[in-house]
C-alpha cells in the first residue's frame, strides 16, 4: 500500500517537476487524480485468492476441469484463478524473464529444474509442507505415492522443489510393421538398410542436446551439474565401458551418412512423419497421434535401437525426463499455491491427464490402470525407464550441443580423421564446460 | 517532347516494358500468392509437396471465428484495434506538436533537443526493452493495454523527422503574418499548420495506427500472463507457429494473415499517395 | 533535410556549452544582486513570488518543493543510498500457516536499487533546474519592479503558454514520455554494461554489483573467461557490417530502378502495378518473413520443386550443395545471401515509394532543357536523376543504414529456430553466422539473461552508428551542392 501510494506521487512528482522544468504550471488535477486512484486499488478484499497457473496448449480444457473441481474441493474458500498457455519446455525462459510475474504454478520439464533452483525461482516443499494438511497429506504420503525416479528428478541438493505430474518424457523409436520388422527395428544398421529397401527414410533430429546425448549415454559417457551451475562432460575421453568419444562420432557419422536416414530440425519431427517419407523415426508420446494416423494399423512403437561401435552394438540411453508442477518462490498466495500444485499431480488429476492427452502418469497407482499397459508408445516409452538418463546439465549444455549435432548431421567432420573429431569433441567440452559469465 | 514520345510508342517496346514489370510483379507475387492458397487449404498443416493446395476449403476461416483455446482471433482483432486506435491518437499528437514545435517555432534549447533526438535514435531499441519492461511493472501497467499503448506512443515524438520536414514547406511569411494579426500559436498550429498538411498528417495517423499490428516483441514482452484471450494479433498468430502448435495452425495462421492483411493493405493503398506527397514534401525544402 | 544536418554537430555542442553557461551566470547575478527574498528563494521556492504578489505560482512553486522533498525522503532515500553496492540484503522468506503467505524480510533487488536510483537521478536534475531557474525568474521579476515595468498575472502568464511559449505545451509531454521510455532505459542498459547481471546474479533471489570494464575486457578477447566471445563478437560484427551496407544499397538501387520503370511513359497502369509492389508490404511482416522461412525450409516448397525439376541434383553435381537439398536458410553462405534477397523483396517496393515521390519533384525544367540539348534517357539519368536523388535522400540513407545494422525483425523471424551454426567456436557464444549484433543481444537476454554482455554489445552498435553517422554527415557537408537545387 505505502509502496503503491509513494509510486503513484512519483508519477505525480514526474509531471510536475517535467512541465515547470520550462516554467511553471498548473497541473494539480493530475497529481489529484493519481492519488485517488492509488488508494481505490488498495482496497482490495483479503478474501478471494488470486492465482495464475501456466500449462501446456493441450493441456487448457484439462486444467479447466481440474481448477473446477479443486475449487469445489475446497469450497469454503473464494477462488479467482486463471490459466494461461505456456508450454513445459519453455517455461523456464519466460519464468526467469521475470521472477514475480510469473504464475504461481506452472507446470515445466525436469530439466529445467537446476536453472530455475538456481535462481530462486521455484518454492522450497520442504518448508511449506505443513499446508499440506489440509489436503490431509504429507510431503512423504507426495514422495511414496509417486514413482521414486519422478521424486528424484523434482529433488536438488536433498531439498523437493516440484509436484511430478506425468512421466516418460523421453524418445524412442516409431516404425512402420509393414516395411520394418520387429528384429529389424531392434538396430540401426538392420533399419536403415530396411528402409533403404522399402525406399523410405528414417527420422531423427539431431540440433539438439536433448537428442543427440542418447548416442553418447548409451556408450557410459554422462554429464554433470555443478553447485554453481556449470556443466561437466567427459566425451571427449574414453568411457568407463572402454568406448572412446572418437568411436560414438565414427558411428553416429555412419549413420547420418546414410542415404535413408534423415536429419530432422528440431521442432520439425512431426511435419516429417506427417509428410509419410519416413517408415521410422525418433520421437516421444506427443507424436503418437500423428504416427497411428500416418501408418494406420502398421503403426509400432519400441525402444530405442542399438548402433554399432567397431564390432560391439550399443544400446541409447535416451534422456528421460519427467514434467513438474512448479510453485514460484515468489507467489502471493503461496499456501493455497502448492495446495493447486499438489491437486494438479494427485493421482486422480493424474489419470485424468492421460485420458486428455497421454501424459503417461508418475502415480504408482493411476499407472496400473489397464488403458495405460495397453498403450503401444507408453509401453515403448516406459520400457527405457531402467537405463533411460536423467539429464544433467547446465545451461552451457545447450548451444555447443546442438552445433556438435548440426556438424554431424550435416556431415562436416570426417570419419576417417580421428584427430578432427577429437578436436570437435575437446572444443564441444570447452565449451560446454565454461564457466558461467 | 512529343518527338521523343512517338518514338517510343512503338507497339513491341510498349509490350515489351510491360510484360518485364509483369514479370518482375509475379516473382514479387509468388509468396502472397502461396499465402493465400495456403490459407484455404483443407489441410491443417504446412503443404511441403505442391505449390497449390490438394484440397481446398475454407474450414479454416471457420475455425478462426469459432475460438478454442490457441486461437481467439476475433478477440485479438479487437484488442488489437482498441490498442491501434489508442496509439494512433497519442502518437500522431505528439509527433505533430514535436515537429511543429522544432520546425515553426524557435527556442533556445532547439537544437540541443534535436541533436538529444539524433543520439537517441542511434542506440538499439531492443536494448531497452527489458528496462521498459520494469518501468512498466513499476507503475502495475504490465499485462494491461495502457501498457503497450504507452510503450508504443510515449516516445513516438522521436519519429517526428518526417513531420518536420514537411512543415519546414509551409511558407514562414504566413506563420509571420499570422502572428502580427494577432494570432496565438496555438491557432496557428491548429488552424493553419495542420490543415495545410493533410498528406503528412494522414501519413502519420495510418503510420502509427498499423504499429500494434506488427510488432510482436514489446507484445510478446508486456501481455506475458499467458492468456490467449488478451493477445493482440500479432503475438497471437506468431504463437500459432509455435513448434507444438504448427501442425495444427498453419493453415489457420495463413488464414489469419490474410484477414489481418486485407485492412491493412487497403490502410496502405491510401497512404501510398500521402506517403509519397508527405515524404517528398518534407524531403524537397528540407 | 540537408540543411538539418549541416553543421549541427559542431555548431549544437558549442552552442549547447554557451547555453549552460549562460545559465549559470545568471544565476550567480541572480543570487548575488538579488533582494532578500530572491535569496530566501534559495531555500523556499514560492518566497520571491509572494513578494510580487503572484500568489498561485507561489503555491505551486511551494507544492513542487514539497513533491521533490517528500520524492527524496520516500522515495529516493530507499534506493539511492544502496546504489554503491547495489544491495547487501539477500531474500529470505519464511511460510505462515495462518496466512498462508510467505513472508519475506526486506530484502534488495538490485535492478530497482539501479532503476530507481537512476530514477531519482533524472528527477533531481530535473529538481535542480527548476530550482536554478526559479530563482532566475524571480530576480527578474524583482528587476521588472524595480524598472516599474508590468508583472504579469497568472492568468496572462497561462497565456504565454499557447502564445510565446507555446513550445513548452507542445513539447512537455513528448519529452516526458521519451525520458521514461527511452532516456532512462537506455542509461539504465549503460549501467548494466558495468555489473555482474547475468544468469548467476537474477534478481529478486540474488544481487549483482559493480565490476567495472570486466565485461568490455571479455569482449574483446580478454579475461579468460569465453575466449570465444571475442571471435563471434569479429564475426557477428563483420557480418552486421556487411549485412547493412548491402541491404541498404540494394533496396535503395532496386527501388530506383522500379520506380523509374513504373514511372516511364511506356508503363500502361502503372497505379495496378504500384499496388501490386505495394501489396507486399502491406502484409506484416511477422507473416509474410515467416511465411517465406517455411516457403524455403529444408523441406519446404522450393525444395521440393528444385528437387522435381532437378535442380537440387544439379547443385549436388557441381559441388555446391552436399546435401539432399537445398540449405537456403540453414548454411552459411546460402543463408547470407538469401537474406539479401529476400530483404530486397520486403524494401524494394518501400524503395520505389520514395523514389516515386523524389522523382515526381525533379525540376522539370532542367529535364526539358537537358532534352532540347538532345541528351539520351540514360544520360539524364546520370547526370540530373542520379545526383538529385542522392541529394535529397542521400541523409534518408545514412538512417536506413543505420536502421540495418539494427533490424531486428527480418533476421530474428528468418533464423530463428531455423538455423544452427556448426562452427563451434560460435556455438560456445551462443552466436550464429547470421547474427547481427541486435539478434545476438536479443537472444543472449532471452535465453541465458546474460544481460551485462548485452549491454555492452548494445553500447558497441551506438558506438558504430554514431561513428558512422558523423563520418557519412561530415562528408556529405563537404560534398555540399545545396545552391545547385534551390
């Protein structure tokens, strides 16, 4: 109220000392007016709770219902809540544009979750848990209900930062029954040369760090993420199962270079399946739609294949990832906040999430439903949860990244020079592993 | 003169002018052509195979006057038009009173404000935009159209070259005799000034009536709630190619830029003539 | 517009310093050889006023003494003290169960500790003159009594307003509305330039501080931190350079060169065509730039037909292409150049409208005596056209370049998501090959809040098209040919 008063006599303050900055001048109605306004906001009841929550485009008519029915859960209190649009994967850019403007839920993808702690952008659970009552729950009753991964994935430094909502964010591979078969699906090399056959493409983007690391965490490289937000990265040396960096880029070349195999951009996944060149592409749950339309009843879904590394086949380790209700730090209502995030996350907003949009839930029990077994991409999808990689990376990860996977789309390293690729691979780490400025 | 005409009304001359500004038209055309195509495609997304649609229909207009959830168009053509026509009356004053202020009258801080001008106009915009942003949340004006309005016409009196240079054309012995007769400025300004520049003053008016139509960054910035419904058009249809959205949009999207562009081109056709006359009158006398 | 430009420069800052000298000699008079109440103006502003008995602008002087007084104790005193250090005090909140609120301590945030101090700033500059030119005024006033001459009322001195100061109505909110929106952001970006705000140091949760020319040392190669930065800063610059003197110099040609075929006699409907050309500027530009990007995707439309009609395959032969299409937006090179094109199709027909109006005022009488000379239509157009076009939009250039070096919009709508560098020393400053300078900043805020480098790469472009604009202006003075037009 003080703060409000005092900026709205500064703008008074402006006009006048601007307008007699050249004379003087009568112009007390506006310093009048201003004032009055300042005390009319401040008025304002104390008894309805306004709340913002962000989600995905897809996702607005389910949130809809959800807010419907969390208001009739708690009925006593007056809610005004609205929902804007804001997809999870680029949530944290537009939250960390402006902490305090931001919604006081939203929903974001797990890997955004060390940048957001970073900045203080996201409300400790831990020291707000006691609001949980209300909902006669416990953080704990939150962690055991949930699948111990998803929990993981919401935790920093020991601390729980987010409500997991749904699971299985992650990549596999789509193909088409009637010109792959299931062994043939099972490698690269036996794919590409079926696809070859059939005079189709296989799909997979590789300009990006989310895509392109599944080739390097499939031979035992990782990366890491530091206290004050660098990355580390050991892709330039040998893995611990004994594959040298040098070797991944040989075969990832061999790959791209081959005829049926093609580089998608980013983002452009669902455009190439739609386009029907393709008999088998790399992609998540959100295209599952779009692939069962395009290849009608020869639509399939398996894990990610193997590649080959000298004479070894390697499995991907695709990233997996996890979506997250988030409660921003900075809320006005922070109580009733993380009572709507944890609503959002329960089991039975979980379930109904799948039903909407095949979100694959994290909920122990709301996966034991039968409609989620039976599904073919969530079965595929889920089927990596034991050796897909939580992906931990800084925000340095990113750009090299994707460079790196341009250049080897685009074919601008040479397999046959080793020394090349090692200085590709170092200049990737430098970069990747630089010092925040 | 006239020898000069008959030798080059030779028929295959003639022919052959108009067809090369023919051609040079279609290749300008081509992508418009598409645009319009496209919008009355039956097919949600983008059409990579052929030039002209598979299938036409106008499903897609449909769509955009039934809102769902992305696409509220005829809620963004409002708030857009509110925002325009806010803007576009700030924006004109204050580019009118700036330039006749420097260009009719004299003042002994003149030139320091003019060259303060120059130098502002040197520094990127996007640059302050961020600032802009936290003045705007300062004063509670984010998310609201007094916002972008203030964004888009408070500093508009920097724009006002154009103006002032076209007033630099009317004649001073008027303003003189004006003056000894006895008349304030201010009657000046309004009575003779402005009606004698009617060219620039619509070139000014449909200039900064079509900015919220266009900009989409300081949009984007200011009406960051998330909220479809308050978008204005251009961040609202810029959204639809979003990486999520596109598959579904496009059409939609092409069918939107058509709509938003039919007003906007016939606001243009008219201005061209004022817009020539505005510039050139302000650019001859200089 | 020529005379507009002549000489400012030299002749504005001089005059300017006379100016600010003139103001504080009248001051010193002022405060010396002014009466009792003239001093007492000193401290209370309304005192000289209520001398000569004007007592409403005694009032309001008072009431604006008061505003700054109560401004600085209320307002500034809660920033300005903190802008050395730009706040000490971290955010820490603590969960109420009763509310269910949290409850924050009163911590810094050091962008508005910037924001407003720099605020505070403004207004008592502004406080200051006021106050200087009050008490010139009142010694005036105090001189005009003495000499017996009339000292206006108030409602004569609100007079003045639409009469002989008819400026200060006109001038006082425009200014006002450019100092909030423009002046202030941008001084406040200079600032940023010298501290820490980046990713690591984001209000509200964290502080950021002071660090000096750190950041301009980064840039230009030193500090040790990205040596890369220094690298994609030469490139990023070089193609800025390069990007701005051609689409400048195309649009502008190219729109010569349409509006002269449009204009010729032999053109028949030449308001058909002009609107054809104009069509394409009427659509906005976020749709039809975006548009084009998918009309020349990798997989897009003309691939697809430079495919069918082999093209795609011709390009592979001779080694142009070594990919299954064509990159027109995704390589170096390629992208450069399609840029430029693409550029000339949204400014030429913007081109053509000024050039239709310039020409439509060429002296008619030097083209008709030029032609009783027997002169041919090409040489006309080297020697009267030409010359008279560069002379009246040759200023209209200098801007345009300028206003290239900061567009936006073309290269942010055409790139964007579309185009991914594979040179890596670019990839680790989170910079590509088509880059401007304004597309870099824009992107280094947006995704990874580096905020303070791009300040200073903001600073830099000023720094370039000032330089530039002084060059190009002075040498246009010196090339001087008004007489020869007027």
């Amino acid at each position: 109220m003080r703060k409000k008063l005092i900026s709205m006599l500064l703008c008074a303050t402006m006009v006048a000392t601007a307008v007699t900055g050249c004379g003087a001048s009568d112009d007390k109605d506006t310093s009048d007016t201003s004032v009055k306004k300042g005390t009319d906001e401040g008025s304002k009841s104390d008894e309805t709770v306004k709340l913002t929550l962000w989600g995905a485009e897809g996702d607005q008519d389910f949130l809809t219902d959800v807010v419907k029915k969390f208001q009739s859960t708690y009925s006593d209190q007056k809610f005004d809540i609205q929902i804007g649009v804001e997809s999870e994967s680029s949530a944290k850019d537009t939250v960390l544009t402006d902490i305090e403007a931001a919604a006081d839920v939203y929903s974001f993808a797990s890997d955004q979750i060390a940048d957001l702690v970073r900045a203080g952008a996201l409300a400790n659970l831990d020291e707000v848990s006691e609001v949980l009552k209300k909902a006669n729950k416990t953080l704990d009753d939150v962690k055991s209900a949930n699948v111990s991964d998803s929990i993981e994935a919401a935790t920093v430094d020991g601390k729980m930062y987010a409500f997991p909502t749904s699971g299985a964010n992650t990549y596999f591979l789509y193909y088409d029954k009637s010109k792959i078969s299931e062994t043939d699906a099972a490698n690269w090399d036996t794919i590409l040369a079926a696809a070859k056959k059939a005079g189709k493409k296989v799909g997979m983007t590789l300009n990006s760090g989310w895509y392109v690391a599944s080739f390097f965490y499939g031979a035992g490289f990782t990366t890491g993420l530091n206290a004050d937000g660098t990355t580390t990265m050991d892709w330039n040396g040998t893995s611990p199962d004994g594959i040298k960096g040098t070797d991944v880029v040989k075969s990832m070349l061999d790959i791209t270079s081959n005829s049926a195999f093609r580089a998608v951009t980013d983002g452009k996944l669902s455009d190439t399946l739609k386009s029907g060149d393709c008999c088998a592409i790399i992609s998540g749950t959100w295209d599952a739609g779009v692939a069962a339309e395009v290849w009608g009843e020869n639509y399939a879904a398996i894990k990610l294949p193997t590649f080959t590394v000298g004479d070894k086949q390697v499995q991907m380790h695709p990233a997996y990832g996890y979506k997250l209700e988030a409660v921003n730090a900075y809320s006005e209502n922070m109580g009733w906040a993380v009572l709507l995030a944890e609503f959002i996350s329960n089991e039975e907003s979980q379930t109904k999430h799948f039903e909407t949009a095949e979100q694959v839930p994290t909920n122990i029990k709301a996966l034991e439903a039968d409609s989620i077994k039976k599904n073919v991409a969530v079965a595929a999808a889920t089927s990596q949860a034991d050796f897909g990689v939580i992906q931990e990376v800084g925000g340095k990860y990113w750009d090299p990244a994707k460079t790196f996977g341009e250049m080897v789309a685009k074919g601008k390293i040479s397999a046959k020079d080793d020394a090349a690729i090692q200085k590709v691979l170092d200049k990737l780490v430098d970069g990747v592993t630089a010092p925040l400025d | 003169m006239k020898v000069k005409k008959m030798k080059d009304s030779r028929l295959s001359t003639i022919i052959l002018h108009n067809v090369l500004i023919g051609v040079i038209a279609f290749i300008w055309l081509i992508p418009i052509v598409w645009l319009v195509c496209t919008s009355f495609s039956a097919f949600s997304g983008m059409n990579t195979h052929t030039f002209f649609p598979e299938k036409w229909s106008i499903s897609y207009y449909v769509k955009l006057f039934h809102p769902d959830t992305v696409a509220q168009f005829p809620q963004w053509f409002i708030n857009t038009f509110v925002v325009a026509c806010a803007t576009c009356v700030i924006s004109t004053m204050f580019v009118l009173m700036v330039a006749y202020a420097t260009s009719i009258m004299r003042f002994p801080m003149r030139k320091p404000l003019m060259n303060m001008a120059v130098i502002l106009n040197l520094f990127p915009g996007m640059l302050a935009m961020i600032a802009v942003y936290f003045v705007l949340k300062t004063f509670n004006l984010t998310n609201s159209y007094a916002g972008l309005i203030m964004v888009y016409s408070a500093s508009s009196g920097l724009g006002y070259l154009i103006a002032k240079g076209f007033f630099d054309t009317v004649p001073r012995a008027l303003c003189e005799a004006a003056r000894i007769d006895g008349c304030s400025e201010a009657r000046i300004f309004f009575q003779m000034v402005i009606p004698m520049s009617r060219p620039i003053v619509v070139y000014t008016v449909i200039s900064s009536f079509l900015m919220p139509w266009m900009d989409f960054v300081y949009a984007k910035m200011i009406l960051n709630a998330g909220v479809s419904s308050k978008y204005t058009v251009a961040i609202g249809l810029y959204k639809m190619l979003d990486k999520q959205l596109i598959n579904d949009y496009f059409t939609q999207f092409c069918a939107g830029g058509v709509l938003v562009s039919i007003p906007i081109s016939i606001l243009f056709i008219i201005m061209q003539k004022f817009y020539v006359e505005g510039i050139t009158g302000g650019a001859v006398k200089g | 517009m020529a005379n507009r430009t002549k000489g400012t420069v030299a002749a504005a800052v001089s005059g300017f310093f006379k100016a600010i000298g003139g103001f504080f000699s009248g001051f010193g008079t002022a405060v010396a050889k002014g009466d009792l109440f003239v001093k007492l103006s000193l401290l209370w502003w309304g005192a000289g006023y209520v001398r000569r008995k004007q007592y409403v602008k005694a009032v309001i002087m008072t009431a604006l003494e008061a505003a700054a007084i109560l401004f600085t104790i209320f307002f500034a005193m809660d920033y300005v003290p903190k802008f050395g250090s730009l706040g000490t005090v971290q955010a820490e909140k603590v969960f109420n169960m009763d509310t269910m609120k949290s409850e924050f301590n009163d911590y810094d945030h050091s962008f508005k500790i910037l924001l407003f101090s720099l605020f505070s700033f403004v207004v008592w500059f502004a406080a200051i003159i006021v106050w200087i030119k009050n008490v010139i005024n009142v010694y005036k006033l105090q001189k005009m009594e003495e000499n017996g001459e009339h000292i206006n009322t108030f409602r004569e001195d609100m007079k003045t307003y639409i009469g002989e100061r008819f400026h200060i109505t006109l001038l006082t909110l425009p200014v006002l509305g450019i100092v909030v929106f423009t002046l202030i952001p941008i001084l406040l970006l200079v600032f940023v330039a010298f501290t820490n705000y980046d990713q690591n140091h984001m209000p509200p949760s964290q502080l950021f501080s002071w660090v000096g020319f750190k950041n301009f040392i980064t840039l230009f190669g030193g500090g040790g931190l990205t040596s890369t930065f220094g690298y994609a800063f030469v490139r990023v610059l070089g193609w800025t350079l390069v990007w701005a003197l051609f689409s400048t110099l195309t649009t502008y040609i190219g729109g010569i060169l349409l509006s002269l075929l449009l204009n010729s006699k032999k053109t028949r409907m030449p308001k058909f065509w002009r609107f054809l050309f104009v069509l394409t500027i009427a659509v906005p530009q976020f749709v039809s730039l975006l548009l084009v990007r998918n009309f020349f995707a990798d997989n897009g439309i003309v691939n697809t037909i430079c495919d069918n009609i082999g093209l795609t395959g011709f390009l592979n032969d001779i080694g142009l292409v070594g990919t299954t299409y064509i990159p027109f937006l995704s390589a170096p090179g390629w992208a450069h150049v399609m840029i430029i094109i693409i550029n000339i199709w949204v400014g030429v027909p913007y081109q053509m409208l000024i050039a239709t109006g310039v020409l439509m005022n060429i002296p008619a009488d030097q083209l008709e005596s030029a032609k009783v000379d027997g002169a041919k239509p090409f040489q006309i157009f080297r020697k009267i056209t030409m010359p008279y076009m560069l002379f009246i939009t040759g200023p209209a250039l200098v801007t345009d370049f300028v206003k290239n070096v900061n567009n936006f919009n073309v290269i942010y709508l055409l790139t964007q998501d579309v185009y991914t560098t594979t040179d890596q020393a670019m990839g680790n400053s989170q910079a590509q090959e088509v880059d401007l300078l304004v597309t870099w900043l824009f992107r280094l805020t947006q995704d990874y809040y580096n905020y303070k480098m791009a300040s200073v790469i903001g600073i830099i472009v000023f720094i370039i098209c000032a330089v530039f604009t002084l060059v190009a202006f002075n040498f246009m003075i010196k090339g001087d040919k008004e007489g020869t037009y007027q």
